[in-house]
C-alpha cells in the first residue's frame, strides 16, 4: 500500500498513529503530497480528486480517501483481517464514531482558521468568521469535558485517537488560544494519551 501524506497534516496524525497501534507502519509506503485550496502543488489529484491527503492506494481496489474511511479500512485489515477493534461491533460503536466526528470537526474548524491566516489576503480577512471557527473547537472541548470523558477513559478507540490528533493540532498551530483553560480532566486526558509511543513518533515537526 502506498500513503500519501504530509507530516504536519492532523489527518494524515490520526492514520499513522492507527498504524502504529496497529502494527502494520511497515506495511505502507509513505509519499509525500499535498497542496492547499488554492494550489494543489503535489496533491495526489489522482487518487483523490479532492486534493486532499491522507490517501491510501491498495492493490485490491481504487484509493480510498478521507481519514476517517483510510482508518476504519485500516482497523478492518489489521490483525489478518480479524479486525483491531478500533471501531468497536456493539453499542459503543456509536459512541466512538460522535466522539471521533467530534474531534475532525474540531480539525475541520481549527483548520480553517489557519487558511484565513495563510491563504486569504490580510486586507480581505474576516475576523468574525475567524472567531466563528473558533467557537466551534471551544463548544467541541466543552462537550469533550462535560459528556465525555468517560468514553476517553475507556478502551483505546479510533474517537480518542480523533481526539488526541486534533488538541496536538491545537497545540501545533493555536496554542495561543489556551484549549486547556477551565478543561482540567480533558488536559490531563491529553497529557497521558500524548506520552503514547504512537503518538511521540507522529509528532508534527
């Protein structure tokens, strides 16, 4: 299989840290590409028409694109196709799938944010628009905190990975904004999920 990926890329984070808890990095080929909205460089236009990374060839079938599809493959063909059990059968699945939408929408907003700064002109930014991103991440943390916690204390899932990969980004690109003020138990979730082997070795650079 080959990834396309960039390493500062929160969603190409949460593959290859489902890959290394997983065991099967040394089954993937790692090629860099990626691009922007309004360039897409060396985007893998044709495995994804999207212009988007991560994407994921096979040799079984077309590329699958978009992190949550890569991730739930990837769990599905782990442990010679018995399944790693990151997407849990019974009833938490559920559970798993809300908590990890709710931590790419936290990636979807904070990112966003992050294109109004690089990408617009300075003289066309909006700041309420930015701000409005920002009122998304800070509603998300809050029902992190307040819903939660006990499903992120819980068995490893492909929600807390969803999770620990976007407060990284938080940490990455909007550390300036202070995600852990009045969120102590989310905090310290974050500080021992970080110290994960997988997560120390996809540490955006």
């Amino acid at each position: 299989m080959r990834l396309f990926f960039s390493p500062t890329s929160p969603y190409v984070r949460k593959v290859m840290v489902l890959l290394h808890e997983t065991g099967q990095l040394d089954e993937v080929e790692l090629v860099t590409g990626s691009g922007s909205p309004v360039d897409p460089g060396a985007a893998p236009l044709e495995a994804n028409p999207l212009g988007k990374v991560p994407a994921l060839e096979r040799g079984d079938g077309p590329a699958i694109y978009d992190s949550r599809v890569i991730c739930q493959f990837l769990d599905a063909r782990a442990k010679a196709g018995a399944g790693a059990g990151l997407y849990p059968t019974d009833g938490r699945r559920w559970d798993t799938l809300v908590v990890e939408a709710t931590g790419d929408g936290i990636l979807d907003a904070a990112l966003l944010m992050v294109y109004e700064g690089r990408l617009r002109p300075e003289e066309m930014r909006f700041a309420p628009w930015v701000e409005g991103q920002w009122a998304k991440v800070d509603r998300s943390l809050d029902a992190l905190e307040q819903r939660w916690m006990a499903h992120l204390d819980g068995p490893l899932d492909a929600g807390q990975i969803a999770v620990a990969c976007a407060l990284g980004y938080l940490d990455f690109r909007h550390d300036a904004r202070g995600w852990r003020t009045g969120r102590p138990a989310l905090a310290e979730w974050y500080a021992r999920f970080a110290a994960r082997p997988s997560m120390m070795a996809t540490m955006p650079v």
